[in-house]
C-alpha cells in the first residue's frame, strides 16, 4: 500500500498536550491532538499542506461554507497496533467518498497525497495520540469547507481541507431505545443523503430533539415518499436478524454507504450468515419482533461499529428485542471486526493500512 507523498509544511508544537491526556477517561471529541492539517486549494490549485499546533484559526465572516453550508467530512479510526504500530482501518475507501461528497457539493477534489498521506504524515506526529485498550482509538475527523469570500450563492473557487485527531473510547453503555421517524426526513431521492455534508446532520437535530423528549436515544429514518421503509438510524447504517440472516437496506441515494455496512456484510459472508441487501419494510419488522423471526436491530458505524438497539418505538407502542448475547449475530460481527481493526487476528480481508 503506497501513497505518494506530497511535502508538508511542519511547524511542531513546543507545548505538547499529551501529559493532559488520560487514556482512562476519554470524553469524546472533547480532546484534540497536538497538531492539525490545513490544506487550501486556491482557485483550483492544491497549495503546499501545512501541518500547525493545533488551534484556533480566522475566517472572514463572508466564507461561503457559513452560509451556504458547502461544507462535508468523513470520520475515521486509527489503533495502536499488537506491535505499537497505527493501523488506520480502509482509509482509501473514506478517501473515496470524501470526493464523492465533494463531487455532489460541487467541491475540489482531495488529491490523495493529501488525503491519505496527510493522515499518515500527521499520524506519526502524534503518535503518542493514539491511545492503547480495547476499546480505544484516535477518531480522524477529515473535512473540507468553502472558503470564498463572497455573500452569492454559486461553488466556491476556493476550499480549505482539514484533519483534526480527537481520542476516542468506548461509546454508548447501554442498548438504546429508538424511535421509528415517520413525520421528518434524513433524505429525500435526488437529495443529498448519500454525502457526508455537514447539512444532513444540522436537519437531524430538530427531530431527534423531539424524539428525545419522548425518551428515544436514536431515530430510525424511514423512506421519504411513503414512511414505510427503513433506511438508516441516526448517523449509521441500520441492519436486521430476520430468521438468521443479516438484512440491510440496499444503498440507494438517500443512503450513505457505510464502511462499517459494506466490512460487517462482507465479514458475515465469509462466516457462512446470509446476506440480503433489500427494502425492509417497518411492518415486517414490527410483525417480526412480535412472532420472533427479528431477533436483532442495530446500527452500524465507524464511531461505534455496531450498537445494538433495545427497543424500537413506532406510532407510540415499544417494540423490545431480546437481549444480546454473546452468541448474536452482532456480537460475533463486532468480535471480529474489532479483531481485525486492532490488528489481534489476521487481515484476510487487506483492511488494515499499517502507518509507515
Ligand atoms: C458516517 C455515516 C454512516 C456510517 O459510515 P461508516 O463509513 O461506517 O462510518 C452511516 N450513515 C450516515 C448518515 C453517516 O453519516
């Protein structure tokens, strides 16, 4: 696995932050890393990636991506490795959608020398970051916004790409309770849920907010036109157990094509679980819990890899599923898959993108 390798101006830190960092106590995305990535594209131009302490920067209030939100990111995972080495997990594939995005926002596209080998770059120097344990790892946040000044609405000529680092621990603690949205929207056909734009997490807000109130956790989005599908839940992948097999819903665009989705389908498939990629309807699955043919619900994402649900709510009744175990299809799934990221069990698969 080779990038080339762009030059980075790099200016290190001479106050390093790492003696504040407790790898005991990691409250996500509330910690940064020693230094950040900035790369600008100026009218069509990739300058010179520059690699700062990390910190506070100016933008004149005019920036484009504040008003218009041309603004998209990806979220990654770094782990230390069984040997101290950092093991990034598919990057190549979050680089491939990160242009995708790019391409529907009407964006510059991220050259990979920048993409990847600004990861990897910043990645040995903070090494020291990426924290040790199970259930830890450096989430990578790359993003990239509109950086014109300018108060019209047209693409801007000019973006600014950057990487922060933030340590991440183990997520939610218990099995959450979810609502069945069948009012608000994530996405519509011919919209914008396929890319990771920083709107489609703005208009997110409003209907978890209510469904919150009403003591759900977590919203299942169901299908524009008619309520009646699944598509996604909350910002990850949704999948299902119905009679042993994994169902999910075919990608389409209204459904961001997780990393996750694509590596736990595949990784079923090779332990000999069905694999169905088709519409799910919410009646089946309410009619599937109640005779127990649906025995699990989860999400799938790179933040958590998987979290199974507890309980799904829709039209105000609960639906509960049984509990998890260790022998559930989203336990081994999970095993395995946090297996191979930590670098425990052999990559059959060539996921892991050793950090040189
Ligand atoms: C990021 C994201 C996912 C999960 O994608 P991964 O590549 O598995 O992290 C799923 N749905 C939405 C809406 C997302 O933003």
């Amino acid at each position: 696995m080779e990038t080339a390798t762009a030059n980075f101006d790099i200016q290190l830190t001479t106050k390093s932050r790492i003696n504040e960092f407790d790898a005991n106590n990691i409250v996500f995305g509330t910690q940064f890393t020693d230094h950040m990535l900035i790369a600008d594209c100026i009218d069509g131009e990739w300058q010179t990636p520059k690699i700062l302490p990390y910190g506070e920067i100016a933008y004149n209030p005019a920036i484009a991506s504040l008003h218009y939100g041309q603004s998209i990111f990806e979220g990654m995972k770094a782990f230390k490795g069984q040997n101290g080495e950092i093991n990034m997990f598919r990057p190549l594939e979050n680089f491939k959608r990160f242009n995708i995005s790019a391409d529907r926002m009407c964006m510059a596209q991220v050259p990979e020398e920048i993409f990847i080998g600004g990861l990897e770059e910043l990645l040995r120097i903070d090494a020291a970051w990426v924290p040790e344990g199970e259930d830890n790892s450096l989430y990578l946040r790359p993003f990239m916004f509109a950086s014109d000044v300018y108060l019209g609405v047209r693409p801007s000529q000019n973006y600014r790409f950057m990487v922060i680092m933030a340590p991440a621990g183990k997520y939610y603690a218990t099995p959450p309770k979810v609502k069945v949205e069948t009012e608000y929207i994530r996405a519509a056909e011919g919209g914008v849920g396929y890319a990771k734009c920083a709107g489609n997490y703005a208009s997110s807000l409003y209907p978890a907010k209510l469904a919150a109130a009403q003591g759900y956790t977590q919203l299942l989005w169901t299908d524009a036109k008619e309520h009646k599908y699944f598509e996604e839940s909350g910002t990850m992948n949704v999948m299902f157990v119905i009679d042993g097999k994994l169902v999910t819903p075919q990608t389409s665009t209204t459904i961001l094509k997780g990393i996750t989705r694509d590596s736990l389908l595949q990784l079923a498939r090779s332990k000999g679980i069905e694999v169905e990629e088709r519409r799910v309807s919410v009646e089946e699955v309410i009619a599937g819990i109640q005779s127990g043919k649906v025995t699990e619900i989860f999400g799938a994402g790179t933040a958590v890899v998987i979290s199974p649900f507890a309980a799904i709510g829709y039209e105000g009744s609960d639906y509960v599923l049984p509990e998890i175990t260790e022998k559930s299809v989203a336990s081994q799934l999970k095993k395995t898959l946090d297996e191979i990221r930590q670098g425990k069990i052999e990559d059959t698969f060539g996921w892991v993108w050793t950090v040189k």
